[in-house]
C-alpha cells in the first residue's frame, strides 16, 4: 500500500517535470535540474556501495560469531556483542527479539544492551553507506566516539538495574 | 568516493578469485537490495529537490550551517530523534546536505540520534524490555549521540 504511493508520487513528479519542459515552465525545470544534479551524484557512489554490502552478506559467516557470543567473559563478551551486532542485516527492530533470546539465555545484561546499542550504531551494511556519503574520517571519529560509550553506559545501565531490582519483562515473547 | 572505488574493486577481485559462484550470488543480492529501496530512494530525491527549491541555499547554510551554531545543531538532533528512516535514505540525504553547506556536526546530530534514539520504535522496544529499561535506553542513547555530535564538530574544526 505504502509503495504504491510513493509509485503514484513519482510518476506524478516525473509527469510533472515532462510538461514543464513542454511549456517551458521555469520553476518545474529548476526542481527538475535539481532532481536530476542529485540522481547523478547518487549514481556515482550507489552501485559501488550496494556491491560492497553484496559481499558482505555472502562472505562473513554469522554462525561462527553466534557461538562465541556464548562465552561472555569480561571485555571477549563485549568484543563479540559488538561483532554480532556488526552483521545485523535489517533494521534495529531485529536486534530486539535477539536481545530477549539472548537474555532468556542467561547472557549478562551489559552485553546484551552493548549488543542492541551497537545493533542500531555499527551495522556494518549501514555504516558502509555512510562512509561513502559522509567520508570515512566522519565514520572513523563517529564509530571511535560511539562504541566505548555504549559499552562503559551498558555496564552502568546493568548496575542500575541489579541496584533498583528492574528486570526485562517477564513474558515469553 | 574514491576509497569506496578502490575498497570495492579490490574486495570483488578478492571475491572473484576466491569464488566466482559466490561473487555473482553478492551481485544478485546487491541488485536486489537496490531495486528493492530505488523507490523510497526516488521519492526521497524528489522531496528533496522540490524542499530545495522553495528553501534557497543560503537559509539552509544560515540555519544548518557551520556559522549556525548551537540552532543547527539542537534542529539536527531533534529532526534525528523524532523521525525514523532507513540509513540507506538518510545517509545520501545527509551527502546532498553536506554539498549544500550544512556542517558535519549537524549532520552527526541528525544521523546519530536517528540510529540511537527509538521514538517511533518505542511500542516495540517496551514490549521486549519493559518501559522503564526503553525509557533509560534511548536517554541514555540520546547523550551519547550529543557527544557523537560534538566530536565530530571538534574533529572537523566546527566548533571554537
């Protein structure tokens, strides 16, 4: 339903732009000029960056980074939160439920919300895509910044918790 | 750009060497995932080309720009916090951005607490960690994106 809209949208717009040309409607060629300045720089940085998260999927093998995650000792556990968290494919909303198995699984709660918070900031998919747009030096600084901060608020966030008794919620999901 | 040319051909010929059948299936998987986001992609350059035409380059320096100030940067991180959109439309939009004079700063607040902060995730997140633990999470995720935000902005000689 949602896409069918954004379909009408752009054959509207496309409509649109194609009589501005007829009747030489300037407004309509500026935004079609703009569009098109926009398309063309997109198309230089596009194709390369989806190849790269075509490789990506097919060569890392997730299964080998899900069974380390078992041995959560000290800074390995946030090591391969961090890692799994990498290879999320999807949004954060998959992270979730792979938070609660993993906390059914007896994982400790500073890696489990080490492995959400880095599920929505590390993606590597995603972080591809910035890199390309935004340069690596801006991703180098954002990730460098980021990552040592979700895991020390990780660790006081499970001190919290053990000290006020708050615990994910008790239904099975 | 040019880093993601030579990143790009050197791993597809790592690839092609390794394994040829593996490497046209990375192809399938990368066209598949472009055709399948090309129409919120489209739908997100014409928005933006028909924005910019009303909201003339010099508006979007003043308010989103490096001489902004502290303006563009709390609008940056309150458009992050409150919408929710895919990296893979808010990263081009923050390149076009960038072209357009808007500070790198502003675009970490935008694009930090879009990844950080789960307003519109909110009903789902409760529902696996109870609200108490969503609401701490996301403040928590909050700060650490307005430290993201200053980083960069030192990094980058935005700020001072």
């Amino acid at each position: 339903m949602k896409n069918k809209k954004t379909i009408i949208i752009i054959i509207a717009f496309f409509v649109f732009i194609f009589f501005s040309l007829v009747i030489n409607y300037n407004p309509g060629l500026e935004i079609g000029e703009n569009f098109l300045d926009f398309a063309i720089s997109m198309l230089r940085v596009l194709p390369a960056a989806f190849l790269l998260i075509g490789l990506f999927e097919v060569w890392v093998d997730r299964e080998t980074i899900e069974k380390h995650f078992g041995d959560d000792s000290g800074l390995k556990g946030y090591f391969w939160s961090i890692l799994l968290a990498s290879t999320t494919v999807g949004g954060t909303y998959v992270a979730f439920p792979v938070a609660y198995s993993l906390y059914k699984k007896g994982a400790k709660y500073s890696t489990i919300f080490t492995y959400v918070g880095a599920a929505a900031l590390v993606r590597i998919p995603m972080t591809l895509f910035e890199a390309s747009f935004l340069g690596i030096k801006f991703t180098i600084i954002r990730l460098g910044t980021s990552l040592p901060l979700i895991i020390i608020t990780s660790i006081f966030l499970e001190k919290l918790l053990k000290y006020k008794e708050i615990s994910f919620r008790k239904e099975n999901k | 750009m040019k880093y993601l040319y030579i990143v790009t051909s050197v791993s597809m010929i790592i690839s092609i060497i390794t394994d040829w059948k593996k490497t046209i299936k990375a192809v399938k998987i990368s066209l598949n995932k472009m055709f399948k986001i090309m129409p919120n992609f489209l739908q997100m350059l014409i928005m933006i080309a028909i924005i910019l035409y009303f909201v003339p380059d010099e508006v979007i320096v003043k308010y989103l720009g490096k001489s902004a100030g502290g303006v563009g940067t709390v609008l940056g991180l309150s458009f992050g916090t409150i919408t929710m959109m895919p990296g893979f439309i808010a990263f081009p939009l923050g390149g076009i951005l960038l072209d357009k004079g808007v500070s790198y700063m502003n675009i970490a607040a935008f694009t930090t607490t879009l990844m950080v902060v789960g307003f519109v995730t909110f009903p789902v997140e409760k529902e696996y960690f109870g609200v108490k633990i969503t609401v701490l999470r996301n403040v928590i995720g909050f700060f650490i994106a307005v430290i993201v935000t200053l980083v960069i902005g030192l990094f980058f000689g935005e700020v001072f």
